[in-house]
C-alpha cells in the first residue's frame, strides 16, 4: 500500500460524487439494488466518524424514465421538467435506504449564482457545516429546474469539485461506470494501463481523458479531471473509481489500490481564494503584457492598468474577469475595481495617470492582489 493511499485512511471528510449512467443502469430507471449497497458502504463511513456528503447526478436521466422518453432532451424547458420529475423519485430512495441505517439525509439544490454570490456562499458552506455537525448526510444536486446556461456548474463533477472547496473535505470520491482515468482511451487500446495515482495538476492528465462522454449525464472523463483540480485547491485528493466494483467506498477507505488517486500537488488556497475560484461565469477578458503575467505569477503583485494591453467583454466594477498571458493562457480570475468602459480608456497607462484620465480614482490597481486567484 502506497503512503497516499494509507492516508485515505485518516480522511474524516468525504465527498462523494455518483454519476447518472451508475444511478439509472442506463437509463432503465434508478437501481434500487445498487443505490442501496452505495448507501450501505455510506452508513459503514459514518461507523467510522466519517462526515458523508453526497452529490448526486440522475434527476434528469430518472424523470426520463418516469416519462418514457429514450433519448435526452435538449431544450432547457424539456431538461427542466425531467428533472422536477425525477427529483422526486431520487430523494425519496435515498431518504428510505439512508432511513433503514438509522441516518437522516437533507436535500440541497444549488446554482452556480449560489457558490458566485459571497454572502449566499458563506451561507451555504454554514449550512452544510451544520448540517454534518447534526450527523445529517447532505443530498447535493445541481437545480436543474431553475438554472439555465449562465448560471450552470455544466456537470455533477464539477460541483463536487466546488463542494469540497466549500466544506473543505479530505477526499472526493468520484464514482462513474470505468475502473478510472486511463493513459490512453481503453475502448480504442484495449491494453491501456490505468493511472493508479498522479498529481492533479499534471497537464497530461487532459489529454489522457479525451472528450468521452455519457449519453445521460453530462459529463466525461475530462470533466472529472476539472473536479479534481477544483478539489485540490482546497487540498483535497480525488479518486476516480467504478461504483461497480463491490464494497468499493469502504475498500477505497481500507486504502487498497483501486481506481485513479488524483492528489494535490500545492498548499490549500484561503477560503476567499476558493471562492473567488469558484466562480466559473467570467464577465471579461484581460490581455496581459509579459511583464504583468511575471508580476501576478510569480511576484504576488496586484495587477496595473500598464500591464494591460486589451480588453475584451462588458463588465461592471467587481465583476470577475479572466487574466490572459501573452501566450493566450489564462492565468488568474480576479475582481475587476473600474468598468469596461472605464478600462478601455486607462489600459497601458501607470497608474498615476488614472486621474487625468478619468478625472477620478477609485483604486490604483485593476485588480487588487487580495482579489486575485492563480489558476
């Protein structure tokens, strides 16, 4: 046994995230048989004084069933109205099987405009704090029936990547339909070897998921790569991993060799970091001149008005902005201290200079460093 997965066995909180093909067996409405044993592995970790909070794909795929439709919708209306009949039927086999362990369970519908906004935010993270505190799993699911492209996570594994920055967990366990994160696609090399433990950072990570994708979630092997990135700026480690393999939650937490362990590879962020992360929406753009991407990266300077050569997007003072490299990376998000317009007419100019310009000045950089996450 390798010392990180040894480690597992001394993580006290847990997220973990189940994917829709798992839930529904493709489709054919949820799997009571398996959702019971997943919820018995659950129960075991909370033997074990483990904090359990779940994210839960298959509202969408179940109200399909429910409704007889064999394909996946693609209007946002139809996509809606499967998932407020889904939802229904979701929860309630979670709250019977969680019932019989003698565990309550609590449903939490989230957007992004709730991890986006601060004070919803704190909100939020007190309340699932309590929640564990009261020994309740929480039941997390993205509000597919109110949300719409702008306010969307885009995937269940993404929003498990931003819960466990919101509650600052130890592990996120990704539970999906392959054994884990191959070194090349499996249905194409058959004799791929899987990855057993990597750092979540390692950009060869991307190319090795590909753009593989389920026809009932929305999601793939990419975005579970996003998830664990997400969660290892709060320090927590990830493994990927099939929910098929029996007893595969407590064998995980026994620390044997299964799945893909993902783990963090640099110091936890602070939690405004993890919230200025979270934010997935970008309002504009921020073209950077060498000198500038040098100051943020690798200086811990706040961003200038000189040290930005082009703007791009219509944003409102402390709105999020994306920060781009000359060589079209994107580097860090931060909140913006003037308006598009304002930046338009003070960009490459120093600072003291903003005054004449303007005629006025709210803050002498664009970005102030304590509102500015690397990415």
């Amino acid at each position: 046994m390798s010392q990180a997965r040894a480690d597992i066995t001394q993580y006290k909180r847990w997220v973990i995230k189940i994917g829709s093909a798992l839930l529904t067996n493709e489709g054919r409405g949820l799997d009571h048989k398996a959702i019971a044993a997943w919820v018995s592995q659950m129960a075991t970790l909370r033997q074990h004084h483990i904090d359990v909070i779940l994210v839960s794909s298959g509202s969408v795929a179940e109200g399909m069933s429910r409704l007889g439709l064999t394909e996946r919708p693609t209007a946002l209306y139809q996509l809606q109205a499967a998932a407020a009949v889904g939802q229904m039927g979701l929860i309630q086999t979670y709250e019977s099987f969680f019932q019989q362990h003698g565990l309550r369970t609590a449903q939490i519908l989230l957007t992004h405009d709730d991890l986006s906004n601060r004070k919803r935010y704190l909100n939020a993270r007190s309340t699932l704090n309590e929640l564990i505190r009261l020994g309740v799993v929480p039941i997390i699911n993205e509000n597919d029936t109110v949300t719409t492209d702008e306010i969307r996570f885009g995937d269940n594994d993404t929003l498990g990547g931003l819960v466990s920055n919101l509650i600052e967990a130890d592990i996120l366990a990704i539970l999906t339909d392959q054994q884990g994160l191959y070194h090349s696609d499996p249905r194409l090399n058959p004799n791929a070897p899987l990855v057993q433990e990597a750092h979540a950072l390692d950009p060869e990570l991307m190319q090795m998921a590909g753009n593989s994708k389920g026809k009932l979630g929305r999601g793939g092997m990419a975005t579970k790569i996003r998830a664990a990135r997400l969660a290892a700026r709060s320090g927590t480690a990830t493994v990927i991993v099939s929910g098929r393999e029996a007893g595969v939650l407590n064998r995980v937490f026994a620390g044997e060799n299964l799945g893909s362990l993902l783990l963090p590879n640099q110091p936890p962020i602070a939690a405004r970091k993890q919230w200025l992360a979270s934010h997935l929406q970008m309002r504009g753009k921020l073209f950077l001149d060498q000198g500038a991407s040098h100051a943020l990266c690798h200086a811990g300077k706040s961003l200038l008005p000189v040290g930005v050569t082009q703007q791009q997007g219509a944003f409102k003072r402390g709105e999020m902005v994306v920060c781009i490299n000359p060589q079209g990376e994107e580097i860090a998000y931060g909140l913006v201290n003037y308006n598009s317009d304002e930046v338009n007419k003070i960009i490459g100019l120093a600072s003291d200079l903003i005054l004449d310009k303007l005629g006025y000045v709210d803050e002498p950089e664009l970005i102030h460093r304590n509102n500015l996450v690397l990415l």
